[in-house]
C-alpha cells in the first residue's frame, strides 16, 4: 500500500483544527454560563442581536428566556404564553419590545444588567426584580396595576404603583413615583426624584436605613410610617385622613411649610427612648380651618423644631408631650366650635416659643409641662366660647421674658409656677384674671395694671416686684383665701371706688420690700379701712413690713445621710406670747401637710432662742420632704415659717442619679449616684434646658464637681423650672430643677 505523505500530514492539521474548535467552543459555552448563571436554568437563550433568535418557536408556558446580548434592541415574542421568566443577564442590555405579551398574564422579570423601555403589569403574582447591580434605565415607564417591583439595583425611570401593588426599594430610585389606590412603597435604601405623587390612600413604609428626598412639594394621602429620613425641598401637605407619623428615630425635613387639612394627622412617637429622638423640622405648621380632624401630636422623647410659627387656624387640637421648639411665633387664632382647647402640654413636655405668642383659645399644661415664650403673651377676648384661658395643673411651669397681656383667665392648680418678667395687664372682660391654688407660685418683674380679678388661696404665693395698680371697675380685686401670701415690693395704688381687696383665713398681703423680719421697707398701701375691703381678723394681715409676735433668724433643715433622719434647726431673735411650735412635714408636693412633732416656746423674751427637732420616720420611698413651723400664740393665733427642704433617697428606686437639694438658689447644688452599678466611668455631659428653651452643655471632667458646675451656672439664672438631662455611655436621665431666689 502507497501511503502520500502530505495527504495524511493535511489530514492531520483538519483533525487539530477541529478539536481546537470544539475546545474553544467548549470553553465560551463555559464563559457565557458564567456570564449569567444568576438566571438560573434557561429554556431559551438570546444571545445577539440578530434575526431568528427573536421569536421563540418552541415558547411554552413557565419557561425562563434568557438573554445574554450585549446590546439588544430587537423585540421578542412572547406567543401569548403565562408564568414566564424573562432574565436579563449581567452585562446585557435590553431595550426592545416584549410582542405579543398579555398584561393580565403572569410574568416575573429579573435585571441583573440593564433593562430600558416601558412596560405593564397586570396580575397579582407579577414581578419585577432589579438585583445589585442591575438597572432599569433610559426611556418608559414602569407601570404595576396588580404584582410587585423589588429594587436592589438602580432604577432611573418613573414608576407608577396602582390597586394595592407593591415596590421595594433597598437600592437607589431617581425616577419619578406615583401611588394610587392603595399602593404601598417600602423603602431601606434612597430614593431621590422630582416628584411624588400620592393618590387614594396609599401606603408608605420608610424603614431607618431609608432615604426619601423629594425635589418639590408633596402631598400627603394614607398612611406614611417613617422611622429612616424623608425630606421635602418645597411644602409637605398632610390631608384627606392622611396619618403621618415619624417613629424612633426618625426625622422628618421640610423646607417650607407643612400644611394640615382635611383630616390629614402628623404625629412623632419615641416609645422606646431611642437616639437620636424622632424629629421634625419645618418652616411653619399650619392648622389649616379647612376640613376637619387634623391635629399634631408630639410625643415623649421627640422633637418638633420650627424655623418660624405654628399657626393653629381651627379647631384642631396640638398635643406635646415631647419636645416644640418655634423660633418665630405661636398664632392660636380662630373662634371654631367644639373643644376650646386647642394646646395641651403634658407628661414633661416642653413648648418655647422665641417671640411672641397670641391666642384666643384654651391652652393646657399637665404633669410637670412647661411653656415659655420669649417676648409678648398675649390672650385675646372672645366670649363666644367658654374655658378659653390658659391653665397649669401638677407642677407645670410658664415663663414669660417680657409682657404679658390677658383678656382671658391664666389659672395655676398643682404647685404650677408662673414667671412673668415684664409688664402684667390684666384688662377689664369677662372671666380674665388671675386664680391660683394648691401651692402654685406667681412671679411679676413689672408693673401690673388690675382690672380683673386676682385670687391667691390654698398656700398659693405671688411676688410682685414692682407697682400694682387696681382700678375703678368693677371687677378690679385681690382676693387671698386658705394661707394665701401676696407680697408687692413696691407700692399698691387703688382709686377711689370699684375695686376690692379681700384676706381670709389665715392669709398675709404685705407690701413691703421682703417678707418676715428682713423687710423694713414698706411701699404705700390703701388702709384696710377703705370702701371695698374685708380683712379677716389674726391671723389675717393685710399691710406694710410686719411685725410678728416671732420674730425668725433662721430656719433650716439638713438631711443627715448616716442616720437616715431630718435635722431641723431655727432660733428667733425674741418671743412675744409664743405657745409653741408645731412642725408640719410634706412630700414631693407642698399641697398636702401632716404635724408630726411639737416644740414649747418661750412665751415671752428679747433674747436669741434656739430651737432643734430631729424627724426619726422619714418616708421609705424618699424624694423632696417639706418643713415648715406653725408658731401658735396664747390666744390661738398662729403664722408659718418659710418652708425649708431636704432629699432623701429611697431605700428602692428607679432612677440612678439624684439631683438637691430641689428647689435651690444655685448654691448648694449637689448631683449624687444613687445607684453604683449603673455607672461604669464612661463620659458624662450634661445638658441644661432653661425656661426660654435655651441650651448649656456641660462637660464633666470630675465626678465630684458636677454639682458645682450646674450649681455655678444656675446662679447667675433668672427664676423658673429647669431640666437637667444627664447623659453617660448609652444612658440619660432627666430631672426637674426649680430655681428660686
């Protein structure tokens, strides 16, 4: 057999060349299926742009196209089938049509590259899923009638999410959104467009790693739960039943106004204390008299801070229980029916108010609250609708910085305290003036102009630091009931008929430059004699500097840590048919006093007399204990001492520091750990929080010297309620602080 040489030697190269096809072939199959192996298994693979590799011959029901072209822009038909899959995969673009593809039909799409061009769906079980990575980019609208859109990926075109469909977001969405029907958005990652539209009660779920930042005004429809961060760059309107609600820490931002209508309810709430707080911050709040049902509600451990007014215009109700900071001014403005009351400050919360505050309506202060207003507090007379007045109940505080005009009733209940450190005009309408009781304190730096009435009982004290003028209407009076104290350091005038000056009980109404044995200064008085006045006998007392048959030097109590008991130490500088004393203690409240001692005295001397009583039962729970010494003649008159204080820990207790003693002058001030375990050196701040709303940071470097510190800077502060915020590691903890001079 003749064997050619070259022949088998070509042969041989055609074989070579041919496994080396196959090989590499082999090899790009590998590559490509790597290339989209996120696609999972494909029944049809479109993998170029070309012609025959568009329309799917064999297409059935449930099968999963896959494309890999780089580029692809040519339709694909989809022959009518359901429960497709189509999958773009990593590195591929698809901008063509979807032929013959029924909306109703069940489809699930996932972009692992790049999808482009507008589409539909139309069935519950629907989908549209952007991974990391992908994108849905360059022209169309995405539109889900019924199904879901998830985003990890990047989506640049509008969307809009109808019938109670669903879109979540954990990536970036710049396209613009629109929800109707019941739609609900959950956003974890950011979303960043021009426009929201909102529409039939909708659902938006903004969880805290979300951003949502919307470039023009919104209007608000159903339910917005935020606990991440949106932000409005024009006005944010809340209305038609809508209920907005900024949870944990949560902030809310809008450039401009937020506007409440129609029902619509904005509220923050911080249930578990988290920082930071819940926040809003906005230009204005308007209550707008459009509508009805909308309210504000902000609750503990939360912040509201405006740039410039709340405006209440309707009968729509505020509740602050957290935190309303108004740089600008609070406008309560409007005669709607219904409730008066239209501010309601409770549970510690705090409103400051920097300029002016005007209102024609009822605003309410409970358990601790506190308001102050930075300029003028103005009421304003509208008899139409009754209880408009401004009430303080149980230890609430409110702190005018200049004058104070009232057309209606500031009433003080609960050991309340009110500061007004300008002018006090008290006009002549129906129901204005001023009533306190149980205990509560009233402080006038100006002058006061009297054509109301001014009724101090039940241990109730005012100070009026400079003239008080009552006059000849009919309902000018002062009238003081139940151990009522009235001092005017300055002169009280009276005109000649139509005004009344009342003292009852055991009452006092001195005008003189202090009280007790330190004033020697008398102002000028109308006698007691006058047409209008009634003055109860001993121990009433209406009149200049008084003389008292006991005659203090000093009245003090020390808490005495090692043996859990209350030293009380006073002496008198003579005696003049003095009995005995009787002393009387109260806790945490000056409303409620029980004797628990009694102490003879001298009956009659011109020497210094000293005097001691150890209180041996101090209550197990602790907290601020009151005393004060009932001093009763021969003939069963008596007068009361200052009142002096003392803290005492509780055996058991919840909190882990403790702050005294309280109230205080500034000095001495003492923070103290009641409970060891709860601190483990980390760094403590404090931060003080005035009456105005004003801020003082602390930094501590001793542990021993925070007392002093707080102590230092409340000395040279005017008088009024104060919270002291202590913050260590993780922790803080808040407490009341009185500042009286």
């Amino acid at each position: 057999m003749n064997f050619d040489f070259n022949t088998i030697k070509n042969a041989f190269r055609i074989k070579v060349k041919k496994i080396l096809y196959i090989f590499v072939l082999f090899i790009a199959i590998i590559v490509d299926q790597k290339s989209y192996a996120q696609c999972g298994t494909c029944d049809v693979t479109i993998f170029n742009n070309g012609a025959g590799n568009d329309t799917p011959t064999s297409l059935a029901d449930g099968q999963t196209i896959c494309i890999t072209a780089a580029n692809r822009n040519r339709s694909i038909n989809l022959r009518n089938r359901n429960n497709l899959t189509i999958c773009v995969a990593p590195g591929a673009n698809f901008s063509g049509a979807l032929q013959n593809y029924n909306s109703n039909n069940r489809i699930t799409i996932n972009v692992f590259g790049t999808y482009e061009g507008g589409l539909t769906l139309n069935n519950l079980n629907s989908e549209f899923n952007v991974f990391a990575g992908g994108s849905y980019d360059d022209a169309g609208t995405l539109r889900v009638d019924r199904g879901s859109i998830n985003n990890a990926g990047t989506i640049r075109r509008p969307i809009d999410i109808r019938n109670g469909s669903t879109y979540f977001n954990s990536g970036t969405s710049t396209g613009n959104i629109t929800l109707r029907n019941n739609a609900v958005l959950t956003n974890e990652g950011t979303i960043d467009i021009n426009n929201l539209t909102i529409q039939n009660n909708p659902t938006i779920f903004n969880r805290p790693t979300g951003i949502i930042d919307v470039n023009s005004t919104v209007t608000f429809r159903g339910t917005i739960l935020n606990e991440g961060n949106i932000i409005i760059d024009g006005s944010a309107n809340i209305q038609n039943g809508a209920n907005f609600s900024v949870l944990n820490s949560g902030r809310f931002e809008v450039d401009d106004n937020i506007n409440l209508r129609s029902g619509g309810t904005l509220v923050t709430s911080n249930p578990f204390n988290q920082s930071p707080v819940a926040i809003i911050i906005a230009r204005d709040i308007n209550l707008q008299n459009s509508g009805s049902g909308h309210s504000l509600s902000i609750s503990e451990n939360t912040l509201v801070d405006l740039s410039r007014d709340l405006i209440i215009n309707g009968p729509y109700p505020v509740f602050v229980n957290g935190e309303l900071s108004i740089e600008r001014n609070l406008n309560i403005n409007n005669s709607g029916g219904g409730d008066p009351t239209r501010l309601t400050i409770s549970g510690s919360g705090q409103v400051s108010v920097s300029r002016d505050l005007t209102s024609n309506r009822r605003i309410e202060l409970n358990d601790n609250a506190s308001l102050s207003v930075g300029r003028d507090l103005i009421t304003t007379n509208n008899s139409s609708t009754a209880n408009n007045n401004i009430t303080l109940n149980d230890n609430s505080s409110l702190t005018v910085s200049r004058n104070t005009t009232i057309n209606r009733p500031i009433i003080a209940n609960g050991t309340s305290s009110v500061i007004l450190n300008g002018d006090l005009d008290i006009r002549n309408v129906g129901g204005s003036g001023l009533n306190f009781n149980n205990s509560s304190f009233l402080s006038v730096g100006g002058e006061t102009d009297v054509r109301g009435p001014i009724i101090f009982s039940d241990n109730s004290i005012a100070d009026f630091l400079d003239d008080v003028n009552l006059f000849n209407v009919g309902s000018s009076r002062i009238e003081l009931y139940d151990n009522a104290d009235i001092l005017i350091t300055a002169d009280l005038t009276a005109q000649s008929f139509g005004s009344t000056v009342i003292v009852r009980d055991n009452s006092q109404f001195v005008i003189c430059d202090a009280r007790g044995p330190s004033g020697s200064i008398e102002g000028a008085f109308p006698p007691s004699s006058r047409w209008g006045s009634s003055i109860d006998p001993s121990p009433a007392y209406y009149g200049g500097c008084r003389i008292l048959p006991v005659e203090f030097l000093s009245f003090q109590s020390t808490y005495q840590v090692a043996k859990r008991t209350g030293l009380l130490e006073w002496s008198t500088a003579k005696e003049w048919e003095s009995s005995h004393f009787e002393i009387e203690r109260a806790v945490n409240s000056v409303d409620s006093w029980a004797k628990i001692g009694e102490l003879q005295g001298k009956g009659f001397a011109d020497t210094p007399t000293s005097y001691t009583f150890e209180d041996m039962n101090l209550p197990i729970q602790g907290g601020n204990i009151f005393y004060r010494l009932k001093q009763v003649d021969f003939d069963g008159t008596y007068t009361y001492s200052k009142t002096t204080a003392i803290q005492v820990e509780g055996l058991k207790g919840n909190k882990s520091w403790r702050v005294y003693p309280n109230p205080t002058s500034g000095y001495p001030f003492q923070i103290g750990l009641l409970d060891p375990s709860s601190y483990r050196d980390e760094p403590i701040s404090l931060r003080i929080i005035s009456p105005t709303g004003l801020y003082h940071f602390i930094q501590v470097n001793d542990l021993r010297s925070m007392g002093s510190q707080v102590g230092d800077w409340l000395s040279n502060q005017p008088s009024g309620l104060y919270t002291l915020e202590i913050i260590w590691g993780e922790n803080r903890e808040y407490h009341k602080v009185i500042l009286r001079r």
